[in-house]
C-alpha cells in the first residue's frame, strides 16, 4: 500500500471511528434525555404528592390544635384544672375531665387504649382529645355548654 492509500485508509477509519462515536454519543445523550425527562416528571409527582401529604399533615396539626383548645375549656369548665380528689355528678364523676368510670372505660376501650387507668390525669386528657377528635365530645354537658353541639364535628 502506498503512504497516500494509507492516510486516506486511516482518515477514512478515524472518520468512520469519529461518526460512529458521534451516533454512540448521540443515542446516550437521547437516553440521557429520556432519563432526565422520567426524573423531571417523578420528581412532578413527588412535588405533588408531597405538597398533598402537607395539606394532609397541615389538616390534621390544625384539628388537633381546635381538640387541644376545646379539650382546654372543657377542663377548665369540668374541673377548673384540677385532678386529684375532684368529683362531681354527686360523687359519680371524677378528675380533670370528669369521667364517669363506665363513660371512660368505654370510650377507652373504642380509642384502643386499654392500659387507661380512670384516675389517671394523663389518660383523662388524651382521652378527652381523642373524643373530640372522634365526634365524641358531646358527651361532656360543658362541651355543649361552651361549643353549642351534640356532637364533636
């Protein structure tokens, strides 16, 4: 073979190493672009799916703070805040939320808490909240009173 032939052999083999390199490099950067075009559109998703747990979570922190605020009135209403020797309904109720025994191991029984102990102050109040949260606050005659509803809606 002649130099000539050889240059033009060897241009032609780069040329061709050099297009096909330009097609490898053409089809990754497609795919490339496919895959950044499926992250940009999971992460839409994910934006949105986040967005909806937050106004989900936002929802939820604000039912509760109006539980936690009602089921502070109720207390100051029922028992002025105070737990221990505090009874009323002539002896029937007793502590910080005024729980009947029955009324309170029934509803504890329907919250899935049974370990609650009726004397317990803590167990009184989550159970005051959660009867709130679950459309059971009518129970108490200074719920009515203060909030004007039967029920906890």
């Amino acid at each position: 073979m002649r130099f000539r032939e050889k240059i033009i052999g060897g241009i032609l083999i780069v040329l061709a190493g050099g297009l096909l390199g330009i097609i490898i490099f053409t089809a990754a950067a497609h795919w490339d672009l496919r895959a950044v075009r499926a992250d940009r559109e999971s992460l839409a998703h994910e934006t949105i799916y986040l967005k909806f747990e937050m106004e989900n979570f936002k929802t939820a922190a604000d039912r509760r703070e109006k539980a936690l605020r009602q089921a502070a009135a109720v207390i100051r209403c029922e028992s002025g805040g105070r737990h221990d020797g505090v009874w009323g309904d002539g002896g029937r109720s007793y502590g910080i939320a005024q729980y009947q025994r029955r009324t309170f191991y029934a509803l504890a029984e329907e919250a899935g808490l049974s370990a609650a102990d009726w004397k317990s102050r803590e167990d009184q109040v989550q159970l005051l909240v959660w009867a709130i949260e679950n459309g059971r606050a009518g129970e108490w005659t200074c719920w009515r009173k203060l909030f004007g509803r039967k029920t906890g809606d």
